[in-house]
C-alpha cells in the first residue's frame, strides 16, 4: 500500500514473460473487459488458481508439450542409397527382425555416427570407390542429420555425401548395440522449429506466489515460464469469476477497498453505456 495509490499492495519485483501473439491478444481481451491495467492482476490470479488446484498439472503439461512439437515438427527428407545387394538384403532383414523400417534403422545409424564420427576420411573414400552397387533402397531421414553429413563429407570432395551414409549404416549393421533401445528413443524423433514467444510482458509478481510457483515446477519437471503460460491457457479455457478474483488480487488491502471497488463499478456502468 503507498500514499499515491491508497488500498493497493506492491506486489514485487517484475518478471518477463513470453506468449504467443494469439494468446496474448485473448489475456489482452479478457483484462480490458474487466478494467484498465488489469492484466498483470489477471496472470497473478491464473498463478493462484494453478498453485492452488494443482491437480492434472503433470497430464498437461505432457499434452502441451506433444501437441507442440506435432506444431513444430520438421518434415522427413528421401535420401536414396545405392548399395550391393547383399549389404541391401542385410538391412532388410535387420529392420525385419526388430519390426521396424529400413527408414528408422538409417535414422539411429545417422545419429550414432554424428554423435562420435570418429575416424571417417579413409572409410568415405573406400566407399566412393566400390563397385556394385546396384540395389537403390530409398530412406527417410531428419532434414538436419543430412546437412550435418553433407557438411562432414564437403571437407574433403564433392559427392562423398552418399558415401559417408554407407559408412554410417555400415557401422550399424558391423555393431547393432541397443537398437531396441534407439527405435524407442532416437528413430521416432523429428527435427524440431525453436518455439517462438514474441509477444513479452512485465509482471510484478510477489515471492510468495513466485516461490510456490517455483516449488510447482520443480515437483512436475518443468520452470516458472511454462507455468505461467500453462495457467494463462487454463484461464483462458474457464475463467469462472474471473472479474471478481481480478478485483480482488488487486485490492488486497482492507484500507480504501470499499471505495475502490466503488469507483470499479463506476468506470465499468460508464464503459458499458458509451456508445460504440
């Protein structure tokens, strides 16, 4: 409470938060339909609801963050590989026998090598060299694994690009390893866009509210920031009595509140009688 704004409590220091531009535009929408600079109040209060009602916070997060990365996801590119029909049979039977795709198999084989490409020059141009590839097996790899690839291969010559991949898969086939394992955590994943927030706001949020925001994202694995966008959507999605909690997070002092409130109701009759 201070002497220029009589009734209301400091509420801390600011912290910068980042929204998509739609979901800002609606928190924009909903504070300006309760009052003016009523938006910091509307997060603070979105805050409280979620540290208060903590209940299936971990459930969307995880759905949060899955339909983010199917947003985000980066289309798969064809690659094809010319190889000698026994080494082609082999892959074959290997995707098989673990009931996948030759694709998957190429994916993990890719990782692997740029993960410790080790010695690979000498290897590359043995494999530029060889005869008899004829079987074409075509395969679908993450756009950034064969840039990576193409820039390793590029030090040396031009056109070693395929032959760098052969090294790669060879490699997989010479060691397997945990491919069990890499299907489940490695082949399935694609490149993903950076999430972009450009729409940035101050928030003056007090330390007991930060604290157990804090504490919240600690126990579900995650930071204040997603949090706070977590409890944006849930207002958003039911903002029950929004205007009322807003209000009140923002008169908190018992001094003045009746007149305060008052001169709400004042400003939002005025608000709603101008004409258009």
């Amino acid at each position: 409470m201070t002497e220029s704004r009589p009734g209301r409590i400091p509420v801390g220091d600011p912290i910068a938060l980042r929204f998509d531009p739609e979901t800002k535009y609606r928190l924009d929408e909903m504070a300006e339909g309760i009052g003016p600079r009523r938006f910091g109040a509307l997060i603070r209060v979105a805050c409280r609801r979620l540290v208060t009602q903590p209940k299936a916070v971990g459930n969307r997060l995880e759905e949060a963050r899955r339909l983010s990365a199917v947003r985000r996801a980066v289309p798969l590119v064809m690659l094809t590989l010319k190889l000698e029909p026994e080494t082609a049979q082999k892959f074959r039977v290997l995707a098989a026998e673990y009931g996948t795709t030759v694709s998957a198999l190429m994916r993990i084989a890719l990782h692997r090598f740029l993960e410790a490409p080790g010695r690979y020059k000498h290897p590359m141009l043995r494999e530029a060299g060889r005869t008899g590839l004829s079987d074409k097996v075509e395969v679908m790899v993450n756009p950034s694994a064969k840039q990576q690839v193409w820039g390793l291969a590029g030090r040396h010559g031009d056109k070693l690009s395929t032959a760098l991949v052969r090294v790669a898969l060879r490699r997989l086939l010479d060691e397997p390893g945990d491919l069990a394992g890499d299907l489940e955590n490695i082949a399935p994943l694609r490149d993903l866009r950076p999430e972009i927030f450009s729409a940035r706001v101050n928030v003056h949020f007090d330390a007991p509210l930060r604290d157990r925001l804090d504490a919240l994202a600690a126990l579900v694995g995650s930071d204040r920031a997603e949090l706070m966008r977590l409890a944006a959507e849930r207002v958003l999605e039911a903002p029950g009595m929004i205007e009322h909690a807003v209000n009140h997070e923002i008169f908190r002092s018992e001094k003045n509140r009746a007149y305060l409130l008052a001169r709400h109701v004042r400003r939002q009759e005025r608000r709603r009688t101008q004409p258009d």
